[in-house]
C-alpha cells in the first residue's frame, strides 16, 4: 500500500488543521497552564470535535459515529502535536472508542458510544501501575465476589482520568504478576464507593491521574471482553494507542523543525544568516530525513493496524520507538539552535521538549519497544 493519504484522508487532516491551529495554537495550553484551569483543557472546544465527527471517528456508524480507521486517527493526532492542544481524544476516542468497539457488549456499545460521539463522556484507560510503562505486571486484584468483582490496588498515569465519567480498568482476575494471561478489563464508574481519584498535571502541563480501589464492587454486566482474557484486547488497543502517540510526536517534531528552520533563516550573526553556515544546514538536513523517515514508519504501523496485518504490532513497536528518538532529537534541535532564549519559559521551544519527553513515555518508550521488536521477531 503506499505511504500516502488518500484525498478524503487529505481532507480530514486539513479540516483538523484548520480547527486546530485557529482555536488551540500553543498560546492557548499556555493560558490553561497559567490559569491553573481545574479541566486541563476546554470543553468549549471538545464539543466542537464532537460537531466535526472528530469524537467518534472510530465508532461505527450505528452508533453515531464515522467507522473510519487507524489512518484517520492518526491524522488527527498529527494535528494535535502541531500545537500541543490539551484534548481528550486520545483517551476517549481513541482508547475508550476502541476497546468498547471491539468487545463490548451490545448493551455497553449502545450505552456508551453514542455518548462518545456526541462528545458527553469522557473516559480514560486505566493500565500503569508504576512509573514505567509495563502492561505484563499489572499487580490491581480482581477478585470474585457474589455477582462479579471486587477491586482493589492503584493506579498512575492514567490519562485525562480526572475528568472521565467511565474508566476502563485492567485488573488481574488470575496468574501472577509478569504473566500476560489472567488480565480482565472493567468498567468502572469513578463516582463509585471505593474509588479515589488524584489530579496530577505532569510536566508538558497535560494532565493525568492517580486513582486508588478499596474494595470496589463491580458487577458482572461491567466486565468488558472475557474474563481473564483481557490481553489480547488490550494488546490490541494498547498498540492503536501507541500508533495515535506516534503520529502526535511526528506532528510535534515538524512543527519543531519548520520554526526552527524559520529561526534560522531570520537570526543573524557575523554579518549573515545563521542557516547559511553549513554545519547547521547539515544538522537541519539530518533531521528533516528523520522526520520524513518516521513519518513512513508510522504510516505504515497505521496501515498494517487498518489492514489486520499478521506483523502489525511490529509495525507499531518500530513506529512508537522512532518516533520517540525523532521528536527527542528534534526539540533537542530546537532548543540548541535557538541559543539561550530556547530554554526559556516565555518561549515556546520549551513546551515542545516537554510534550516530547512526556510522549517518549506514554505507553512504551523506544526502549520497551525495541525489546516487544525483539521479541515479537524471535517467535
């Protein structure tokens, strides 16, 4: 399949991009940071993305939604890096959309989807126990009790889970910690008895969640998928996930690299422009290859998701892992070729690094990535 948008896919990332860039420019999560906005973003704007389809681009057409796919999600999130637009829909239509689409029952489908689409829920996937991103050593016990569950343990990073009206929770209903197998994912209201739930905005002034379960009963109606048998599922979402962060951090880096190179060609020294001396030419040449370069691995990691593709997931791993050295790479750039006023608060370089470092993070970093690439190839 080559590597290029279709015209409909062009279509949608222009209109995103036309949205975006008037109504979420970086000044905007500036203004949300300084504020100390309790949201972390605005609703004003997500009901928008709603209007546009945007909040249900994943779900299908009979639940109120477009049916679209990866690409399109994609497409979306690249928009969304341009301008570090604080949104939830990563973790709601994306996440949430996702593994509600591929296992939920048609009561959970028909109760909440539509209201995904509409843009009236919020939802955030709860997985992290820790500070690295670990799926396998999920610790949170589920364990029986009368006509379901009983949870009990804790979880971190869970995106955008301050303001969720539904959480996907992952629990271990068998096996021990470290085994794929025993995984079962809940829906859990966040208002229910038991669940305690801490606002965290981490350090690209986004926003995230530690939540607490102390004997939280949810019945069997609320499990979503089989139980124990909720890793495939979640390898599945978890890798959609992970291609969406992907195609945010390409977003982000070229953003980086074309203000940079704009800097270049308007700062002066000796007399001439910077960017005419030719090892910074160089340096701006290696990294725009980069960015081309990852650009393609995330494309095709979105296709071979589309397409059900057997070597999908390593086409996800080799994707989020490069497109976390490139962003790195890029505000790294940045910041150095803008001198010292790149490590300043009231230049906006530095948001750019910070929503890189924070997204090298989320749901693997090129490390974990290299070792699922490793082990992914050696069966």
């Amino acid at each position: 399949m080559p590597l290029l948008l279709t015209e409909e896919q062009s279509m949608l990332r222009d209109s995103a991009r036309g949205l975006i860039s008037d109504k979420a420019p970086v000044a905007h999560l500036r203004k949300l940071r300084d504020d100390r906005d309790a949201i972390g973003f605005s609703r004003e704007l997500w009901a928008t993305f709603a209007e546009m389809g945007f909040a249900g681009l994943l779900i299908p057409e009979e639940h109120g939604g477009s049916g679209l796919g990866a690409v399109e999600a994609g497409v979306i999130m690249e928009e969304i890096g341009r301008t570090l637009m604080p949104s939830p829909f990563l973790s709601t239509a994306v996440l949430a959309a996702s593994a509600l689409t591929r296992a939920g029952s048609t009561a959970q489908q028909s109760e909440y989807l539509p209201k995904i689409a509409a843009g009236s829920l919020l939802s955030a996937l709860a997985i992290d126990e820790g500070a690295k991103h670990r799926p396998a050593n999920i610790a949170m016990q589920a364990a029986r009790s009368g006509n379901g569950f009983r949870l009990n343990g804790a979880k971190a990073l869970v995106v955008d889970g301050h303001v969720a009206d539904l959480l996907i929770v992952a629990a271990r209903s068998a096996g021990t910690v470290g085994e794929r197998e025993g995984l079962t994912l809940f829906l859990v209201d966040p208002k229910a008895k038991g669940v305690a739930v801490e606002r965290t905005i981490m350090v690209d002034a986004h926003n995230a969640a530690r939540i607490i379960f102390d004997n939280v009963e949810v019945d069997a109606d609320h499990v979503l998928g089989e139980v124990d048998g909720g890793s495939a599922l979640l390898d599945g979402v978890l890798d959609l996930g992970r291609a969406a962060i992907a195609s945010e951090m390409v977003g982000l880096s070229e953003e980086v690299f074309g203000r940079t190179v704009n800097y270049l060609k308007e700062r002066k020294q000796f007399g001439k422009a910077i960017g005419e001396f030719q090892a910074l030419q160089h340096r701006a040449a290696q990294l725009y290859i980069e960015i081309e370069i990852t650009r393609a691995a995330v494309l095709k990691a979105l296709q071979a998701i589309d397409g059900h593709a057997p070597n999908a997931a390593s086409s996800v791993a080799v994707a989020k892992a490069r497109a976390g050295t490139t962003a790195t790479r890029a505000v790294q750039e940045g910041v150095q070729m803008h001198g010292g006023m790149g490590m300043t608060d009231q230049f906006d370089i530095g948001f750019f690094m910070k929503r890189a470092r924070v997204c090298e993070e989320l749901l693997g970093d090129a490390n974990y990535h290299a070792d699922q690439l490793a082990r992914l190839r050696s069966y």
